[in-house]
C-alpha cells in the first residue's frame, strides 16, 4: 500500500531538479488508550505538503489515514485493544517527492471498561426488593443478582436499564443485590452492591417478642429482646414527648438493663435502632 502510495504520487509529480524532502526527526505518541493514539512529530524543513501516515500490527493489513493529514497532531482510532502497533510517517514536499520514513511502535491499552452504577437504591417490602441506579456512560445493559446476605442466590436478570424488582422474597431474610455493568469494550464488569435488612416492620411476631419489665418502673427496668436483634448491634434510645434523655449502645444479649434514675414520673417509648429496623415500647415511669 505504501509502495503503491510513494510511486502514484512520483508519476504525478513534474520532472525536474528537486529541493530534499525531509521526514519528522522523531515521532511522539501519546494519549494511547484501549482503541485510540495521538501522532505528533517536529515539522520539518522545508514543509511538506502533507504526510503519508500508515498503521498496522505484525499480522494486520495496513491502513493509511486519509485524506493525507497536513499537519500533525494526528489521531489514530479504532484500534484494537491490547495490540502492538507500528507507525511509518512519509513526508510529501510536492515537486521534491517524497522522504525517507520513520517509524515508531506502541501498544494500545487492555480492553476498556466502564464505571459502576452509582446512587444505588435498594426498596423493601415484607416479600420483594426493588433496585434502582443511575445507568453507567458505556454501558450496554446490566446483570442485576439478588442473594441472601449468607450467599443463597434467589434472583439474576439482564437488563438494559438498571432497573429491577425482585419478588416473592421471604421477609425473615435480609438480601444483598449487586448490579454488574456490561462494558461495550469487553473486560471484567465493574459491580456495584448493597444490601437490605429483613422486613422487621411487617414482622409482627418480632415486636411481640420486645418486652420491658417491671411496667410501669421507678429505678430499673429490664428490656428483653429476641436473639435476632439482640446480635445486630445498634443502640437504645429513651425518649420523653419532647426529646432523646438516655442513650446507651446496644449490648449482645437479650437482657439490657436501663438505668432510670433521674427520670422525671411520666411516660417515655424506649426505641431499639439496630440494622434490622426500629421497634418501640412504651415506658410508664413512677
């Protein structure tokens, strides 16, 4: 291609005595991605009319920009990912002809991929999980899975929006749901994961199962809690109508007793915060 190009554009060129043509000293590539480079080089002396450039791997056909680039920067696009490229700069000085070439070799870089999706929302209900995210630039759809938070899997889709609900889900287990971007450029999709906690406001049993004693109190009273929230972790909270009065972190046992002295005679709601959700008992104080 490059022979044919040289010989072409000597028949066309007028016989006569020809000033030297020269190439760029040196070729410069930059800005080199999966599938794209940028070519610079100095400009010669004297200024070529334009520049024959060809491009090619080791067992690709060549290919030549055109039309014939007059000044460098030149972009190279299209390329393929994670390959090995040579670059041949001709210069075309017009009645001069043509200059020797140079040549440079890069590689391109491994096959792109796209970020994760962002703003990742989990809805819950007591039997589904709705996902909701912000498409990521690039993508060109999405794996959306949904497991239990012990590994369990119960749910895979692919979508072209990151956009799903997961149903018939058991409120008893908390899910974690993660959304896989499907990169036009290949490679390992980015994930983005959240998790849910199991639908305790639907979980009647549970509440039920909260107990606080002696009811009404003067001094102590002893908080009773079922095994599964006791091991979440979490906080307790005693309110008056007005404002938060105790505080105190919730400890890994069913039985947390709660320090009331100091407390005004009145009625309180002693509120349990843990991962699964809040429950609230009401608290007669004497």
């Amino acid at each position: 291609m490059l022979k044919r190009l040289l010989l072409a554009a000597l028949a066309a060129a007028p016989f006569g005595a020809a000033a030297q043509c020269n190439p760029p000293t040196n070729l410069i590539i930059t800005n080199v991605t999966s599938t794209s480079a940028t070519l610079t080089f100095p400009v010669p002396s004297p200024t070529p009319v334009n520049y024959v450039i060809v491009y090619q791997t080791a067992s690709g056909a060549a290919q030549t920009i055109n039309p014939a680039p007059t000044a460098p920067p030149v972009a190279l696009a299209n390329l393929t990912p994670g390959t090995l490229y040579t670059v041949t700069v001709t210069s075309y000085c017009g009645t001069s002809g043509f200059s020797t070439a140079i040549n440079a070799s890069f590689t391109t870089g491994s096959a792109a991929t796209c970020p994760s999706v962002t703003n990742l929302v989990l809805t819950r209900t007591s039997t589904s999980v709705s996902v909701s995210a912000t498409a990521t630039p690039g993508a060109s759809g999405y794996f959306i899975d949904c497991a239990t938070t012990t590994g369990t899997l119960v749910g895979s889709t692919a979508v072209t929006t990151p956009q799903y609900t997961f149903t018939g889900l058991s409120p008893n287990l908390a899910y974690r749901v993660c959304v896989s971007s499907i990169c036009a450029g290949g490679g390992s999709p980015p994930v983005a994961c959240a998790s849910t906690p199991t639908a305790l406001a639907t979980r009647p049993a549970v509440e039920a199962a909260v107990s606080l004693a002696p009811n009404p109190a003067s001094q102590q009273a002893v908080l009773t809690l079922p095994t599964e929230l006791s091991r979440q972790g979490g906080e307790v909270l005693i309110r008056d109508l007005q404002r938060v009065v105790r505080r105190l972190p919730l400890p890994a046992t069913a039985r947390v007793g709660l320090d009331l002295s100091g407390l005004a005679p009145g009625l309180y709601v002693v509120q349990v915060q843990t991962p699964l959700g809040a429950v609230a008992k009401r608290l007669v104080v004497e």
